[in-house]
C-alpha cells in the first residue's frame, strides 16, 4: 500500500501550495490606534473670585463740625427776641421803683434789681438750653444718617461676598462637571480601545485557524503515505498558534479624576483658610471697634504662618499684609490677626504705642487698610 500510494507524492507536491489564498485577513494593529484620543484636559469653569468688589467708603464723622454754629444761630435768634424785652423790663422796673421814691443805690433799689437780674439770667439759661437742644437733634440726625450709610455699606459688602461666594461655587459646580465629562469621554474611549483589541485578536485568531487546517490538508497525505513506507505511527500535524498581542492602556480617566480631586482639595482647604482667616478679623474689628489692641510680636509666641491678604498703603499702592495664628505669651489661648509691625509697614496711622508695646486700630485695619469692614 506504501508503494502504491507513494506515487501521489509526486502530482501531490507537483501542485502549488498556497495556503493564505483565501485566509481571511489578518487584525490590523492600526485600527487600535486610531480610536478616539484620551483627553488630557479640560475646561476648569472659569476664574475663581478673589476679591469683593467696592463696597463703598465707611462714614467715620457726624459732618463738618459739632454743629455749634446751627447751635449759635438759635441762641442768636431767641436773644433777638428776649434782650427787647428784657431791656423793657428793666426800664419799667426802674421807673416803678422812681415812682416809689426808692433811690439808686438804696437796699430796696438792689433788692428789687437783684430780683430782676435773676428773672433775666433764667431766661438767658433757658436760651442757652434750647440752644443745645438744637444743637444736640443735630448731632442726632447726622449720627443716625452716618449709622444709615454705614449700615447700607455693611449690607453691600454681604451682597458681595454673596455673590462672590455664589460665583465660587458655581465654578467649583461647573470644574466637576467638566471633570466628570473628561472622565466618562475617557473611561468610553478605554474600552473602545478594548474592543478594537479583542477584535484584532479575534481576526488573528480566525486566520491561524484557517492557515492550520490548511497545512493539515497539506500535511496529512503525506504523513500517512511516510508511516506506511517506515511503519512509524501516524503524527497528526501540531503547529504553533501565532501569539496575541495585548496593548496595555493607561487609565488617562482614572489619572485626571484623581488629580481633580486632589486640586478641589487644595482649593477647599485653602478656601476655607481664607473664610477662617477672614472670618476672625471681621469678627474682631467688629467687637472692638476703634479701640486699640495690642498686637506687638514681641508680646507673642506659638506663632504660626496663615497666609496674607491684599492690603491697601496709606500710599494708595496695593501690598500684602501676612496674617498668623499665635498666643500671647502666658496664655494658651489661640488668635488669628496681622503683626503690628507688618501693618506698621502698610499704614502708620493703624498702629500706636502705648508704654513700649505697639498696637493697632482693628476698625481701621478692616477699614482703611483690607476695605473689608
């Protein structure tokens, strides 16, 4: 049988072998790549508000003066009508007592004027009073309008912080959104890509099929017609799978989210710095006034850096006046506020020295120097 079939071998080489002639075709690694492109970035919702806005300037004064000129006119004009009358009084007191036949000079004559002198004086008193009176409406009216401007500028830096708060937060609403955008596009072009690759392995896979039954057919008569010439035993055609590829992604999602999330975190523990550090210098100014404290270094310990905040020179010039947390030396309780030596270098006018130790105005610190209060 060996004989007989060997003679197949020579029309069975005798034909042309090709055996990818009509193989499908194989994956193409490019279609990998060209999917959709990780994005890298994304829009960040805007700028973050940094500042207030004018608020308006703060009344510190009732007016030009204390109002004793208007005081004056009202004494004037009450005078204009009472020294008439007190002069006619006076003549008909006089001429009452000449009737009387009491002589200048006598006890009766003083005893009647002096009764006369102390009607005029009470009257000119009661002159003098209402003259202060006006004077102190006034005094009134202008305090209760500078209470009203200041009041109604006090309400509109609320509304600004509002607002700016508002803005802020519609920013951060916004820089998620776009993250979260960024991450689902991401997270959609990772397993586009990961079908690509499973497709490009299946079509590879199909095509070793292919080219293995194909080298099989090949094969097989060939090997059947060897075992019977040698006796061997017939070997069945083992060839190796061609290997599959496997393309590592990079999670471009995961890298972007994280970062994200690690900027919001700055951003909120810097902005909550600022609201505390903010919070505690309106809080003093606001209970002390235009009192002065003390706030000399060298009266301090503990001393820790906060930050700084925009400050304006009494030079008009924009500067940055550095703010700490510290105790004062001897007791354990914790501040938040400037050096007087930094605001000394702003605005002299903040700062006195009182016994060697230097302090500061907080209601002109707020005011004049941070426009804050």
């Amino acid at each position: 049988m060996g004989n007989e079939q060997s003679g197949r071998v020579g029309s069975l080489l005798s034909t042309p072998f090709n055996p990818t002639s009509g193989a499908p075709g194989a994956g193409n690694a490019w279609n990998i790549m060209s999917g959709l492109t990780a994005k890298t970035g994304y829009d960040p919702g805007g700028n973050i508000q940094t500042g207030l806005g004018d608020a308006g300037a703060i009344t510190k004064d009732y007016g030009p003066g204390d109002f004793s000129a208007d005081r004056q006119r009202v004494e004037e004009s009450l005078y204009g009508r009472l020294n008439p009358q007190l002069q006619k009084d006076r003549s008909a007191i006089e001429q009452r007592l000449a009737d009387q036949g009491i002589r200048y000079g006598s006890q009766a004559y003083a005893s009647a004027m002096d009764d006369y002198n102390r009607q005029s004086n009470d009257a000119r008193l009661a002159v003098t009073a209402q003259g202060g009176q006006e004077q102190q409406r006034m005094m009134d009216m202008a305090a209760q309008r500078a209470g009203f401007q200041n009041a109604a500028q006090q309400q509109q830096y609320q509304q600004n912080l509002g607002a700016g708060s508002f803005a802020n937060a519609a920013q951060a609403q916004q820089n998620s959104q776009n993250a979260a955008q960024a991450g689902f596009y991401n997270a959609g072009a990772a397993q586009q890509t990961a079908q690509a690759q499973s497709g490009f392995n299946a079509q590879n896979a199909q095509r070793n099929q292919y080219l293995q039954e194909q080298y099989q057919q090949r094969q097989q008569p060939l090997n059947e017609i060897s075992a019977l010439m040698s006796g061997g035993q017939v070997q069945n055609p083992n060839w190796l799978n061609s290997p599959q590829s496997q393309i590592a992604t990079t999670d471009i999602g995961g890298l972007i989210n994280q970062n994200f999330a690690q900027q919001q975190q700055n951003y909120q523990t810097a902005n909550q710095n600022w609201q505390s550090t903010m919070g505690g210098l309106l809080g003093l100014g606001g209970k002390l006034g235009s009192a002065a404290i003390m706030s000399d270094e060298r009266t301090k310990e503990n001393i820790v850096p906060m930050g700084t905040v925009f400050a304006a020179g009494s030079d008009g010039k924009r500067k940055q006046l550095p703010i700490s947390e510290w105790s004062y030396k001897g007791d354990p309780a914790r501040h938040v506020g400037p050096m007087a030596q930094d605001v000394e270098k702003v605005d002299r006018s903040a700062v006195t020295t009182r016994g060697g130790v230097k302090h500061i105005y907080p209601a002109k610190v707020m005011g004049s120097i941070l426009r804050a209060a």
